[in-house]
C-alpha cells in the first residue's frame, strides 16, 4: 500500500505495547480502542492486527493488490477512485485503487484497517508507534507521503464486502459536552471537598496543546488541600491529572508510566474512546461512578461491541 499523501498525523497502531510501563515504555495503541477493533473485524483481522490512526484528516492511498478495507471512528468522508464510499463498512478494492479519507466533519481519530493488516516490523512485541521513543509503526514515526506499508496476508475467511458495523457509542448531541464517568481517586485526599465539587459540577474545554499523551483541559480552577506534588507512582490509563495551576489533563496511551502531581480521579476505560474524539475547543462533564457501576457500564459495552458487527 503507498501513501500517496499522509494527512496532518497518521500512524500505525496495533492494541499496544504490553509490559514495559515498569521500565518507562508506554503502552501506546489506538486512542478510540472500539473504533479500531470494530475496523479490523468487519475485514477480517484479529482484533490486534495494525491499522492506522487518522488525525483530524486521513491519508490517500494506492492499494496494491485486492484486499477489504473499512473505515471506522471521526466522520471523515471516504473516496474511492474519486467516488463516495460508506464508512463502518467493509468495502472492496482492487490493486491500483485508491482511497482517501478526508478531513473530519466530527471527532477527531478514524481507523482504516485493511485485511491482512499493516506488516511493519514489531518493536517490543508491537508495531504500534510511540512517537516520543521513536518506537514502531514506520521507523517510529508518522506516516509520510511516499511510504510503502507493507500488507499481511489476508485471511481465506475475510468478511464479506458490504459487511457493516454501528458505531460503539451514540454521538453527543449537537453543542452537549462528552459525559466521562470517572472513579475519585487515587489522590482524592489532596483536593478540598470544594475542588472536587468543582470537577464533578463544572464543563471543562479541550485545548489545542492536547495529544496522544494528554488531554489538556481548561475551566474552573480544581482547589487542592494540601499542594499537587506527591511522590512518583504509577499513572493508570485515564488518570486526571492537576498540576499548580488547577487545571485537569487526562493522561493518554503515550503517557508517562509515572508522576509526581495529584491525582484527582480516574476516566473509566469504556469512556477513553469518546474523548479521544473530541475536538479542542469543545467541553466535557465529569460523572462521578462507583466501581461496580463502572464494572456494569464496561460489561455492557463489551457486550455491545461483540454485537455491533450486522450479520451477512
């Protein structure tokens, strides 16, 4: 597969790199963990099998030989050769077609999976890239225009074309903040009962500076009781962040295994994907969980994501 133009960030993504946090190597993998597992199973992947990552715009490129590809997650219009072609569904290509996914009408990551997945070298296990440790996907960095992604081979029992998928969580009203459920916690203790209250109470608004590492969030100020250094320990995927300056950020699949600021609460993982599609300037609400509703939410989810493929 060439990449004839590359888009502002695209890059290979498999479901991540397990077991070096302890030595400082984030886990990485998709941003929109449902939106990605949905695109490689209506072509016929393994759910872990590299796709790529789209930003904000996708990439255009050529196939080389017949393949299924699908297209999931932000609402980018799709291409082929020139005309329109549905999204969430397994289409059909023919070497030398190419396809394009254009810029995002909504969200902000959309997968496109291709049968056989993308066949980088693994690094550590993964071809998912990091791009700070220049680790995976391309040389451990985006895609760029003139790039050949090299194609696994396709399985004798890929999906059908036409094959389709819903989406794994309804959209936002237009203009509504993302709802996040979150579980207070693991420095909760280091915030006044008015910080808290401020958190769960008030809408926060993403920020340009915000990334794969991090959500950056700017609203209310988040009081703390006792200052917002602690000693180092290990950051959980979802955790929210306040520094000094009071402001939320919510730690991503690039972040940092450990830190040294407070904690306030963590984002459940079943709420991951829908921030990792939303755009800066738009606001979230933080919805306070217990464990076992966060549990049962997740539970549900699954269950949805497992039904979310139409049968042919």
């Amino acid at each position: 597969m060439v990449v004839q133009e590359a888009g502002p960030l695209t890059t290979v993504q498999d479901l991540g790199r397990a077991g070096y946090l302890r030595v400082g190597v984030p886990t990485s993998g998709p941003m929109d963990r449902e939106s990605f597992v949905l695109a490689n199973r209506l072509v016929g992947n393994p759910d872990g099998a590299a796709a790529l990552e789209c930003t904000l715009m996708g990439p255009r490129v050529a196939l080389s030989d017949a393949r299924l590809v699908a297209v999931t997650g932000a609402d980018m219009p799709v291409t082929l050769n020139g005309a329109p072609v549905e999204t969430w569904t397994a289409i059909a290509v023919a070497a030398g077609d190419v396809l394009r996914l254009a810029a995002a009408r909504s969200g902000v990551r959309a997968y496109l999976a291709v049968s056989g997945g993308i066949d980088t070298p693994p690094a550590l296990g993964s071809r998912s890239t990091y791009l700070r440790g220049r680790l995976g996907g391309v040389e451990g960095r985006a895609v760029r225009k003139g790039d050949r992604l090299p194609l696994g081979a396709a399985s004798a029992a890929m999906a059908a074309p036409g094959r389709r998928a819903h989406p794994p969580r309804a959209a936002e009203p237009a203009g509504a903040p993302a709802m996040l459920h979150v579980v207070l916690g693991p420095q909760d203790d280091r915030f006044t009962a008015a910080g808290i209250a401020t958190l769960l109470e008030s809408e926060y608004e993403m920020t340009p500076q915000s990334d794969r590492m991090g959500a950056r969030f700017k609203g209310p100020r988040i009081e703390h009781s006792r200052g917002h250094d602690i000693l180092s320990d290990g950051i959980a995927l979802g955790a929210v962040q306040v520094v000094g300056d009071g402001q939320p950020i919510v730690l991503l699949a690039d972040r940092q295994s450990t830190g040294g600021y407070t904690k306030i609460a963590t984002v459940c993982s079943f709420d991951i994907g829908r921030l990792a599609q939303v755009k800066p300037g738009q606001r979230v609400r933080y919805v306070l969980t217990s464990v076992e509703q966060a549990h049962a939410i997740g539970r549900a989810q699954r269950a949805a994501l497992d039904a979310a493929i139409e049968r042919a």
